[in-house]
C-alpha cells in the first residue's frame, strides 16, 4: 500500500516539474517582452541588450520568480495530507 503512495508522489513529482518548467519559461518569455516593449515605450538610448539582462536579472530575485515555487508546495502539501488522513484516520 505505502508502495502505491510513494509511486503516485514520484509521478506527482514530475508532473509538477512538468509545471514548473512550463511556468517558469512562459513567466519568464512575458517579462522579456515587457521589457522590450516598456524599451519602445520610453525611447530609450544605449544599450539594449544590457538594460534587458539588468531586468531579467532583477526578476529573477523578485516576489514574482519566487511564487512559482508554490507549484510544489501546495499540491505537496495536499499530498501529505490525504495521505496522512487516508492512512491514519485524520489529524
């Protein structure tokens, strides 16, 4: 029985890696172009690329980049308890 729960978790896994993968790259495909677009926008001068990779780098340490890890946790965090309330007969 425990053997058929920790098959569905490892599934589960790489579903939400799936997930996450997916998120991530379409995230972070919509900041670059809002980048590119605000660029336009202001009329900026210099350089292009650079100023790009600057606010890449800068979502890539914000709020936003971090919420994706709650791909994992809450459908872990459900896992768990089922699990526990399946097996055990509740908290």
């Amino acid at each position: 029985m425990i053997i058929g729960w920790i098959r569905l978790a490892f599934f589960l896994l790489i579903g939400l890696s799936i997930a996450y993968l997916a998120t991530s790259i379409y995230s972070r495909s919509v900041r670059r172009e809002r980048l590119e677009k605000r660029w336009v926008a202001e009329k900026r001068e210099g350089d292009h690329d650079a100023w790009i990779e600057a606010g890449m780098r800068a979502y890539d340490r914000g709020l936003r980049r971090r919420l994706l890890w709650l791909i994992y946790i809450i459908p872990m965090v459900a896992f768990t308890a089922i699990f526990i309330f399946v097996n055990w007969g509740g908290l």
